[in-house]
C-alpha cells in the first residue's frame, strides 16, 4: 500500500455540481485506499450530497468555500476578486502543501488561470501545456497542448513533447513513447511557421523519440503517443474527435434500433459492441493535467459527470507514486 495522497476537488464546478462531482468523489476513495479527497465548495450544499452516501469518512473532508467562479467570468480577474471561491481555496491547498492534486470541472480559465498564478510554473517551464487523454486504436495517446496556449512558441512546443514523454512514460508506462508534430502534411516542407521552425529542434532533441510531422486523420489509428501541437489546433483537433464520436454513437445505436431484425443483431452483439465502445470513451482516462506546475492540476470536462470525475481522482495517485513533476524536471533538464 502506497502513502496517502490529497486530492482537493472543486465540488462546485461544471454543469453537474454538486451531485455528480460529489458522486465521483465517493466512489473514488471507495476504490483506492491511497486516496483522501478534500471537497471544497458550500459547505451545506456539499454536505447534503455527502449524506447519501456511505464512505469512509476519514479519506473525505469538506473545505468550505462561500463562492463560486462562473463559466463567463473573466478568469485572472475572478481569481484575483473571489480568493474564497471553490477553485481558489483548492488551489491554494495544493499551493500549502496540504493537497497534492487539484481536480475541477469549473471554468478552464480560471483553473488554468489560477494553476499559475497560485500552485505556480515548475523553474524553467515557459508555458504549461492542457494534455487530455485521447483513445485511439492502439491504447491512448497524448494531445499537448489542447487549450492553455495559442499562441506558442517553438522552445514552447519543444518542451511540450518533453514534458508529454515523460507522463507518457512515467503515468501511462509507455517505454520511449512515439513523438509526432501535429501538422497539414508529414512532408518537411508543409505547414505553418511555427511548425517548419519547431521541426528541426525536435529532430535534434537526444531525449525524446521523436517520429515526424503527423496529420489529424492517423490520430485515431495511434500514429503517435504524443501529439505536439498549439492550443489552437489541439483544441480544434480534440473538438473535432469529440464530435464524430458522439456523431457516431448516435447513428450505431439508431441503426440498430430501426428493425426486429437489427434489434435481435444488436442483443446478439450487445456486449462485445459495449467492450469496444467503452475503449474510446474519454471519460474513461479522467482529465487533463496541466503539465509543468509545482503541483498537480487536472482540468476535466464542464459536462463531467461522476465516472470521470472519479477516474480524475485515480489519475492523481499514479502522477505522485512515479513522481511525474520530479521525471519533467529530468527531461527539461532543470
């Protein structure tokens, strides 16, 4: 068994709160027994949610918080004005040393906002990158950046594929896990500025196993372990994925439910079919750690319901049992 880590879950944040960031964290630590979940938010609110379950109650404790940042709030100003909303009071348990992971469903600016301002930047790190979890026919790949820079550099992207290597590595046991460049073409001479000037930088960095440019159609087939790209095209990239497979569940399920005869198919094939599905449900990997922090920041879904929120939690214990932060600093050489 391994030492205890502190999770502090924003149990305001996101469109399902409190029930289901509630929920999530519940059958979090009736799973692992490592885990100790601190949930901040109001008090009464949270505590009502508590009370309908049963759990160990010396893994879980309520933080209280009075307010909360809201979707459209400007974010470094709602961090700056509201220092007792859920999301500041949590992150600053991660900043004491008190918790050592933070989770939120709450507005992505203010937890990327705050992660920096608060739990603050690894010495040497430019810019923390947003890594999700994506599935793909081969397992899992890593999509870095996907929301926390636009507009990146090339030292920037660099440090991006060092930093998604060794979560890759390290959290995901993925030996010299596959680095690509997200781009238009896998030819040297196609794509942007940023891309044509980041290319040969990789190509010369002895610590990481770069492969080449990669195009977004070979993403799902696992081209690459991580995919290193600007925020812009890695949130267009996952936005895109997130879509089609919604598309694509949507249209499964109604073929199947259109006759007797693809009905009695559909209850032939029905647990098999629900295997594979499960494969490429995102909620299934927990959230996206915002990679370079002195403190562990994951950022899930504003739609998360309890399952991902769960597994965001799980996620915290392997990041600090394979000291994660300890093996970026490594790679980057700080």
């Amino acid at each position: 068994m391994g030492s205890m880590v502190n999770v502090a879950v924003d149990a305001m944040g996101g469109d399902n709160a409190p029930e289901e960031i509630v929920k999530g964290a519940v059958d979090a630590v009736k799973t692992n027994d490592n885990v100790k979940v601190c949930l901040v938010g109001k008090q009464d609110a949270v505590k009502a949610e508590l009370d309908k379950y049963e759990y160990p109650s010396d893994r879980m404790e309520i933080v209280n918080a009075a307010e909360v940042i809201d979707m459209g709030e400007p974010p470094v100003m709602a961090i700056r004005k509201k220092r007792d909303s859920s999301i500041v009071v949590a992150l600053n348990l991660v900043k004491d040393g008190k918790c050592d992971a933070f989770v939120s469903a709450g507005s992505t600016g203010a937890v990327l906002a705050g992660g920096q301002l608060l739990v603050g930047r690894i010495k040497g790190v430019e810019r923390p990158p947003l890594a999700p979890l994506i599935p793909t026919a081969k397992g899992v790949s890593l999509l870095v950046d996907c929301g926390a820079n636009v507009d990146a550099r090339p030292t920037q992207l660099v440090q991006f594929a060092k930093m998604g290597s060794a979560y890759m590595e390290y959290a995901m046991g993925v030996k010299a896990p596959k680095v690509a460049l997200l781009n238009i073409g896998t030819e040297e001479e196609k794509g942007n500025a940023l891309v044509k000037e980041t290319y040969p930088l990789l190509s010369q960095g002895v610590d990481i196993n770069f492969t080449g440019f990669i195009e977004a159609r070979d993403i799902p087939e696992g081209g690459a372990d991580v995919i290193v790209c600007d925020a812009f095209a890695g949130n267009v990239a996952l936005k895109m994925y997130e879509g089609v497979a919604k598309v694509l569940l949507s249209k499964i399920k109604g073929v199947m439910m259109s006759s007797l005869k693809t009905k009695i198919g559909a209850l032939l094939i029905k647990d098999s079919l629900k295997g594979t599905l499960k494969e490429f449900d995102a909620t299934q990997y927990g959230g996206a750690p915002l990679l370079g922090l002195k403190g562990l920041v994951v950022k899930t879904h504003g739609s998360a319901k309890a399952t991902e929120v769960k597994n965001a939690v799980i996620q915290c214990i392997t990041f600090k049992e394979q000291d994660v932060n300890g093996k970026i600093k490594q790679y980057l050489d700080l």
